[in-house]
C-alpha cells in the first residue's frame, strides 16, 4: 500500500517529500551549551556535567582524572567522549596521569561498544582549537565514534541529517552495562 505524500500548506512547495524534523538539533545549531568564554566559570558543559548524576549528565564512566560521556548532539549511535576533569584545552598540558587515563578510558570504551552495539570500526581523534573544528575549544575531549559496515546512507549527504536509532538515555545505560570493569 502506497501513501500520498501529507499536504503541508504553508510551508512552501508541496512535493514528493516526506518530512523528518528534528527539531533537537536546532538548539546546537543555535550554540545551546556552548561556553560564554574560555574559562571554567564560563558555562562549560564539560565542568557542569560531573556534578550531575551518570543517567542526567550522560556519563558512562567516571575515572580518577578522565571520565566518558556520551556526546550531546552525536554523530552515530554510541558516539562519547573522554573528558579530563581539570580544564585544559590543549592535549600537552595534560598531565602524564590525565594521558594515560585519557588513553585507558579511550580503550574501555572501545570494548564497551564492541560488546553493546557491535562496532565494527571507530573514528578516534580530538579537535584542537576553533579552526580545527573544535565546537568547546577551551576544554578538552576526545571523539569515540563507532563505525558499522555500511553506516553512511543518504541522509547526512543529503538531507543533512543523522537518524540515531535509539535515545541517548538508552544507549548510555547500555554501554554502562557493557563498560569492561578492568
């Protein structure tokens, strides 16, 4: 059975079209969360989250200098970061603590979505600066984003648009189950 496309008055053109809105990702669009200043005292997200609970701040994992988050406004599905607590916003003035746990948590999570979702690869790296494309500059984080044969299809290249098939509430109690304990 085929369905006529819904009529949209007023919204321009009808056409073939069906709509996906994701009105979620107007708020980062809009820099919802981004930092006032370079400072810690100037809004950054990545100093708020710790005082928040694991399920409230999306934390999946909480280290001695580093914990693991899942990312706001993700690539994929099981997209998280590692994040020192200390804020820095350059990958030297990490301590040798700090890099090593920044490592191992790096390695956990790997596992972690290896084990909940299947990964079959990763995009690991960090973005250094503003021009680097770096969205919160001032204050460290590395990308973990999972990777599936296959995972690239027309939306982000077409509709600029990423469909995530489960709510980050969900994904992040999933890879807190599947995280490895050593």
């Amino acid at each position: 059975m085929t369905s006529e496309p819904e009529q949209q008055l007023g919204v321009g053109t009808q056409d073939a079209f069906q709509r996906l809105w994701t009105p979620h990702r107007m708020a980062y669009i809009q820099g919802e969360n981004k930092p006032t200043g370079p400072g810690a005292d100037d809004g950054c997200p990545f100093c708020s989250i710790p005082a928040k609970s694991d399920e409230d701040g999306l934390i999946i994992r909480r280290g001695e200098h580093v914990y693991a988050v899942l990312n706001l406004y993700p690539y994929t599905g099981g997209h998280l970061m590692t994040v020192p607590y200390r804020h820095v916003a350059d990958y030297t003035d990490l301590t040798a603590d700090e890099t090593a746990e920044l490592a191992e948590l790096t390695k956990q999570a790997m596992t972690a979505l290896r084990t909940a979702s299947g990964a079959h690869g990763f995009n690991i790296g960090m973005n250094q600066g503003t021009v680097a494309g770096a969205g919160i500059a001032a204050h460290l984080h590395q990308h973990i984003v999972p990777r599936w044969g296959g995972d690239t299809n027309f939306m982000p290249v077409v509709g600029h648009t990423k469909v995530l098939p489960q709510l980050l509430a969900d994904t992040r109690a999933m890879l807190a189950e599947a995280w490895p304990t050593a």
